[in-house]
C-alpha cells in the first residue's frame, strides 16, 4: 500500500464533499432531508462514487444507500462501514457524509491495489440520521438494525405529508421495511468515522480519537408554579417568583454537572405573564443531561431533582417534571478499541481516546452488533453550522487509519 497517494485520495474526498454540499433543497445553504428529491440526488451520486470503487449498489426498504466490497471467503461475516447522508437545516459540508466518503476511499484504495479482504465490507450511507424532516432520529440505522417502529408511519412533516407517504413518494414499499434489516449473524462488527462536533482533539492537537462511548441522553421539560403579582406592592419575602425558582435550577444544573463530571444543558426557558412590571407566576425550562455512564448520569439528575424541589418548597413554589426522552448509552468494543489504539501507535500517533456526547447511528446499530468509532478533528469543535472545516492532512490521516484497522482486523 505504500506507493498510494493518500493525500490525493483525501482531496478526492475533500472535493466530493463540496459535490454533496451543492445538493441542497436551498440555494444558499446545506439543507438535505430523508427521502426528498435531495436525497434521491445524493445517492445516485455516491453510488457512482461506490462502483468506480468496485462495489455492487443498491437502495434498501428504507432508502439507505449501501454499497458491497465482496471478501475473499463468500460465507465470512460483513464488516459495515457507514454513517450519515442527510443534514440539519443550514449544515456544514461534513458532519455525517465524512464518514461514509472516507470509506469509500479506502475501498478504492484495495480495488485500485487488487486487494481482497477475508470478509466482506458494506459501506451505508444512512438517509436519515438527524431526524430533521419528521422528528425522529436515527430512522435509516433503526430499519437496518430491525427496530423500525410502525408508530413512526404516522409521523408528518411541516407539510402534513406522513412518512408512509413519503416512503411512497420516494418509490419505496412500507410494507416491504423489515427487508432493509440485517441478520445479527452475518455481521462482524459496526465501524464509523465522524467528525468530533466538538473541541477535544483540537485542544490536545490531535488529529484523531478512538470513541469510548456515545453519551446516553435524558430530556426533561420543567414547569415551576408561582404566583403572578404586581412588580411594586408584593413585598419581596412574600413573592412566589417562579422565574426566580428556575433561574436558581439553571445554577443547580451547572454546578451539579460538574460535581458529577457529566454535561447538563438548559437549552429552553419561558416565563409568564411576560410584563416589565409583572412577577413571574409561570416558568417552564428544559433540562439535557448526557454522561457515557448511565448510572452516574441518574445520580447526577436525582441530585438536581431533589434540591430543585427543595428551592421550590422553600419559596412557596411547585415544580412539575415531565420526561421527554431517554436513551441509553452505548459503549464501543473493547476488542476494537484495542484495535484501534494499536493503529495509531503503529502510525505514530497518540491513541486519544474520548466519549461521544453527540448521537450517532452507532447507537441505533449496537443492538445488533459490536460497534466503534473515530473522530476526527474539526475546527474549534464547530458542527451543525456552515463553518464546519475539516483539513486534507487530518482525512489523509483517517484513510490510513481505517485502512490499516481493515488489514489488521483481516490478520
């Protein structure tokens, strides 16, 4: 492998990453969504990117884009190489899409050579990971990974077209949907490289990391009960401010966060009546708390629930808590982190490794396989924004590294 110019293979990516950002339902930004004309556009084109590479095509029961590498031995496990093709409104050029196109490099680096694994690599580029069009995440990974839910046919998007007639619209059978899921048996493992969304490797100035984890997440949605009165007459020991009891949980939330080295957000806050000269009776705020420890993120939230609630009795409020959503976390292979690391080191570089605090379809594919990540890093950890920037030097770096996991994996 060593007279291939993976630098030249980096700037192929590169350059398909701008073809991909100009298929976009708006002119003036990266806005790509599950099973629209934009999608249908984007796979024809990584599908040609596949064949040249030497893979068989096709669009699955859920319009995943997935492309074969035959190996060596016809009844050996697959190997899935895959991630993301479809973007939150006004997207960067490379969260998702990375994945799947560096994947396809290293393909065409063993077609190019002649080279044939002992197993089998698909690469999938899933339709929809972002859940944008019809709120649901992780739909393409779900129906690949058999847990399709047929509550989700009702789902509509901002149009009032359902996903079922979607589906239809995009040439797609629903009924034909548990076809798109792969047997558990004939898989060898999950692996996906990422751009990291976040600051990490920049500030260790690394180019890559190894994924401990995926961040298991809860929602909640708080609604704090006072009592509105006049801004001058209530004198200020008998108010029952609920502003005041929710701008004291958004401290707790921080504070508590950190005592549990888990990450907790308020992303959403609203009060009523809304007058300058009213005291807030009304409050409602949102709570996301993460960890790739379960456990430990349910402690943390347990904290943040009791002394909360405690602030409320105190101040002669009433707090009411609604949960919103819950997912587990999801831990990487031990066996191919152990791979992994052993990679970096023979390429001489650190094998950093770091938990994901953002979703991925790895999660939705742990449930039928072994799953593991790299990241990559990216400009001040800026993602879902226009000024996602990732460097030729760091994908040449992926490249190499997911080639040389394959061929260590096939020893």
């Amino acid at each position: 492998m060593n007279e291939i110019n993976t630098e030249a293979l980096a700037e192929k990516v590169m350059h398909w990453c701008d073809q991909l950002a100009a298929i976009s339902s708006h002119p003036e930004n990266i806005s790509r969504f599950y099973l629209t004309p934009e999608h249908k556009r984007c796979n024809e084109l990584v599908a040609q990117w596949m064949q040249d590479a030497g893979m068989e095509t096709w669009v699955d029961a859920a319009g995943n884009l997935c492309g074969r590498y035959d190996g060596k031995n016809p009844c050996a496990k697959t190997l899935i190489l895959a991630s993301h093709l479809d973007s939150i409104p006004n997207a960067g050029a490379y969260d998702g899409i990375l994945g799947v196109l560096v994947a396809i490099a290293v393909v065409e680096q063993f077609y190019q050579n002649d080279i044939t694994l002992p197993y089998a690599i698909d690469i999938i580029g899933f339709g929809d990971e972002e859940g944008t069009r019809f709120g649901s995440t992780l739909l393409g990974s779900r129906a690949v990974a058999g847990t399709w839910n047929p509550e989700w046919w009702e789902l509509k998007d901002r149009n009032g077209i359902s996903l079922k007639q979607a589906f239809i619209d995009f040439g797609l059978d629903p009924d034909n949907i548990q076809s798109a899921a792969r047997n558990p048996d004939d898989l060898l493992a999950y692996l996906e490289v990422h751009i990291e969304q976040g600051p990490v490797l920049e500030n260790e100035n690394l180019a890559l990391g190894i994924v401990t984890a995926i961040a298991g997440a809860r929602r909640f949605s708080i609604d704090i009960e006072g009592y509105a009165g006049h801004a001058g007459t209530v004198p200020m020991p008998m108010r029952k401010d609920a502003l005041v009891g929710a701008a004291l949980g958004v401290v707790l939330v921080e504070n508590i966060a950190k005592e549990f080295d888990v990450v907790a957000t308020v992303g959403k806050i609203e009060c009523g009546p809304g007058a300058v000269n009213v005291i807030p009776g009304h409050a409602t705020f949102t709570i996301d708390i993460r960890s790739g420890d379960d456990q430990l993120r349910d402690q943390a939230f347990a904290k943040i629930q009791h002394e909360l609630d405690m602030i409320c009795l105190n101040r002669n409020l009433v707090a009411r808590w609604s949960e919103i959503h819950n997912a587990p976390a999801v831990v990487c292979a031990d066996w191919i982190q152990a791979l992994q690391a052993s990679v970096l080191r023979d390429m001489n570089l650190h094998p950093y490794t770091l938990m994901s605090g953002a979703g991925h379809d790895a999660m939705a594919m742990a449930d039928i396989c072994d799953v593991a990540m790299y990241f990559v890093r990216c400009k001040g950890g800026v993602s879902h924004h226009p000024d996602e920037s990732v460097t030729v030097d760091d994908v040449a770096l992926a490249i190499d590294a997911l080639s040389n996991t394959l061929q260590k994996l096939a020893q």
